[in-house]
C-alpha cells in the first residue's frame, strides 16, 4: 500500500505501541463501515486503517517497514488482516465499540478475509447501574433484589452485598452486561449507595445520628437506648444540654473491610412536646429567667 502507514495513523515513526493502538482504535471508530452505512468509502478506508495497524502493531513487521517500506511483504513480513499479530498489542472489538448498535462482530471478521483464522471474539460491552441499600446492610452485608431488562424480558436476581462496602464502591455481576452475537456479554456494574434515612447518616467511617430527646432529658440528664453496628447501647445524656450538643461514642462507626471502625456522633435534638400543660405554663416565666444571657446573642452574619 502506497500510503505511508504513520501518515495513515496519524502518529510519529517514533510512536510507542501504546500511542499506535490508541490512534488505531479513534480511527477505528470513526471509520467503520457499520457505524458509517451511508459512506461507501468507509470500508476500504476501514481496511487500510486495519492494515496500517496490523504491521506498526507486530514488533517484526514494523522493522520489515521500517527498512523496506511498502514493500515490506515481498520480504516476508505479510498478514492477512485480523489475523493475531506476533507480540503487538492486543485490541479488544468489544472494548472498542462497546457493543454499540447491535453489530455483529462476527460477520465483520468475515467481509475482510478473516473468516477461518485465528482471532480474539468480540464481547459484549460493559452497563452500569446504581442501587440504594440500607445503610444496615452496607454494615452487615446482606441481600438485595434488582430487577433486569434483558430482550424485553424482566429478570430478578439476588445481589449479594459483602460487609463493610463503602458507598461509590462497585459490585461486578460477571455476564450481565450486554451481548454481542456470537460472543459472550459483558458485565454489570453496580454502584452501591446508602439509602436515606432519617436519623442516621454515613460521613467517611463515621455515623451521624440526629437522636430526639425531651425537654425533660435535656434539663435533668438521662439514659437512652442507641442503636450501634455493634448492637444497643445505653447513653449518657448529661443535665443541661442543649440542642444539637454532640456526643461520641468511640469505635461505634462504620467498620470498613478493613476491619477499622469508625466513631458515632450524636447529635441531641430537643423535642418539644405538642401543647404545654397548664400545670408548668406559669413557671416558663421563672425558666425565662434561669438564662444569665440573651441565647440569640452574637447572631450575625
């Protein structure tokens, strides 16, 4: 082929193999002749970008070029395209494409003379997905049920979730991802993320707990019952806190798969009762005066 094969990949006669393959799989994309239906000169563009990249992409047949050019095959070095190349880098289709536009890789092979040969089948792309799991299974692990689309039929299937996950981590379910004719599908990776709740929330290995105490409590101090990863707790509640004074209990976290916990913040939240009784009414006028100072004092932007 006249054209030099450098020019063609648009890349330096210098190129390292990782330059040249990246350069091949753009053009590859750009270029192919099923993602191109309306170019009738995308296929043989398509065959010379191959061909361009099945000799800069064999170590031996790229020196053969190097020496002697375009008639590097007269000295031994030819290939039929598609065929596995001697110690190049390897080029996953199914990486490459990613399944785009049901196409079927197979038959590719077979309109350019690969039909027979030896070649690496083409798999299906990856698909990613997000799920909500309480955030007591994120800490004990546990099961949940997702529900799959697949050729228009729906699927339930059981997901495990190990202990200790962090949300943002991912869980692979090799094979169910999407499928390429011929070949066999990809994977299915899930993003794991806490569900909301109402009173517990996840920061890093730390667990923030918004717990309601009464007016009763926060004046006088009292015992109330924690839910812990590690069971029921009973916490101190000291007299005289206020609202949205903060306690920790120490080792009370979330526990990563690295078996290091975290810490609980408890966060008191005073929470008035829906009517005040007649009987204390006349003494929030002699509560008023317990404060030594304004409690809005100092608010400002």
């Amino acid at each position: 082929m006249a054209e030099d094969y450098y020019k063609l990949l648009g890349v330096e006669r210098n190129a390292s193999a990782e330059e040249i393959t990246k350069a091949y799989r753009n053009l590859a994309r750009k270029h192919h002749p099923d993602l191109n239906p309306d170019d009738k000169l995308a296929k043989s563009r398509f065959q010379e970008i191959q061909s361009a990249y099945d000799c800069l992409n064999d170590p031996a047949k790229r020196q053969k070029y190097d020496q002697f050019g375009a008639n590097y095959e007269q000295m031994g070095g030819g290939r039929s395209p598609f065929e596995g190349a001697g110690g190049g880098q390897p080029v996953d289709f199914g990486d490459l494409f990613g399944g785009a536009g049901g196409v079927d890789f197979g038959s590719i092979f077979g309109q350019f003379g690969g039909g027979g040969r030896s070649r690496r089948p083409a798999r299906g792309a990856d698909v990613t997905a997000e799920i909500s799991v309480p955030l007591r299974t994120l800490i004990s692990g546990g099961e949940t049920q997702i529900h799959l689309n697949t050729n228009g039929t729906t699927e339930s299937i059981t997901v495990k979730i190990p202990a200790g996950i962090e949300p943002g981590k991912k869980i692979r379910l090799r094979g169910r991802g999407q499928s390429v004719h011929g070949s066999k599908p990809g994977d299915l990776l899930l993003t794991v993320h806490a569900e909301s709740n109402a009173h517990y929330k996840l920061s890093g290995k730390n667990i923030e707990l918004r717990l309601p105490i009464t007016l009763g409590e926060a004046l006088s101090g009292a015992r109330a019952d924690v839910d812990t990863p590690n069971g029921t707790i009973s916490l101190t509640i000291p007299p005289l806190s206020s609202s949205g004074k903060k306690l920790r209990l120490k080792g009370q976290g979330f526990k990563t798969s690295d078996g290091i916990a975290g810490d609980m913040i408890v966060e008191l939240l005073i929470k008035l009762p829906e009517q005040v009784p007649a009987a204390i009414s006349e003494s929030l006028s002699e509560l008023e005066k317990a404060y030594s100072r304004p409690v809005r004092e100092g608010v400002q932007l």
